[in-house]
C-alpha cells in the first residue's frame, strides 16, 4: 500500500552551498483526506546541496508518496 501526501514548501534558505526546505500539509481543497482524519498535521525539513535546491519554490506545491521498502 502506498499513500500520498500533498505538501507546501513552507520556506526556502539557502545556506551556502546547501539549501534548508521545510514543507508543511497542504490544507487546500480537502487534499490529504485520504490519510488524514481531521486537520491534517505534517512537516518535513530537510537539506539538500544547493543544485537540487534550485528545483524547489517557496509557496509551491509537491507530492510526497509513501511506499514500503525492503
């Protein structure tokens, strides 16, 4: 079973040559009620170099999808 998370890049700071993203749920439209049973509460910080941080904007959108692994 999978399960997909909608995201909002919540801020974005560049931290040399690394960049800080943190995401937060994504409230709008009912999106999340698939897992979420009320207010959905998610948050995810993470850095990455600075070249992959180019790929992300503050204020956009993302979805996280959630797999078993082996």
């Amino acid at each position: 079973m999978s399960t997909t998370a909608k995201v909002t890049c919540v801020s974005k700071t560049e931290q040399g040559e690394s960049t800080l993203l943190t995401f937060g749920a994504d409230y709008n439209d009912g999106r999340n009620a698939e897992w979420a049973y009320y207010t959905p509460a998610l948050s995810l910080t993470m850095t990455v170099k600075a070249g992959a941080g180019e790929h992300f904007e503050q204020g956009a959108h993302y979805t996280l999808t959630f797999e078993p692994s082996e």
